[in-house]
C-alpha cells in the first residue's frame, strides 16, 4: 500500500501549488482481502481525484466477475 501513500501525497503536493498537472494511475490490481472481500485499493483510494487511470485487461476482467460485483459503488471524497 506504500504505492497508495506515495501517489497520495504527490497529488497533494501538486494541488497545494497550483501545478498544473494529471496523473498516471496504471498497472491496477485487486487487493487486499480485507473481511473476506476483495478490495479495489487502487481504484477505491483514488475515486473523486483529477487522475488518468489504465488498466490491464485481466484486471477488469476480475472486477467484472468477482462476488459482491453489484455492490460496487465509487464515491467521490476529499482526496
């Protein structure tokens, strides 16, 4: 999760200057297992932010189909 607390913070340093800029969040994958369900971290950690996100095709293909898929909701926070 060290990747979150980087992007996290490199995000906020650009905004706090007025830095005009986009990042890239790429390379995503499921994780972690947290009460027996599968998170998305790295899409979860990020939802509301001014990012680009890629994503590898076996990445979407285990959101799509993984349990507990229709209770997915993404709500924009303070990032």
């Amino acid at each position: 999760m060290a990747e979150l607390a980087i992007f996290k913070k490199a995000y906020k340093y650009l905004k706090d200057h007025n830095l005009p800029s986009k990042m890239l969040s790429c390379s995503l994958r499921l994780g972690p297992v947290v009460n027996g369900s599968n998170r998305i971290w790295h899409l979860e950690e990020k939802a509301g932010a001014a990012v680009v996100v890629t994503c590898p095709p076996v990445f979407i293909e285990q959101v799509l189909f993984m349990p507990g898929v229709e209770k997915i909701a993404f709500k924009k926070t303070v990032f």
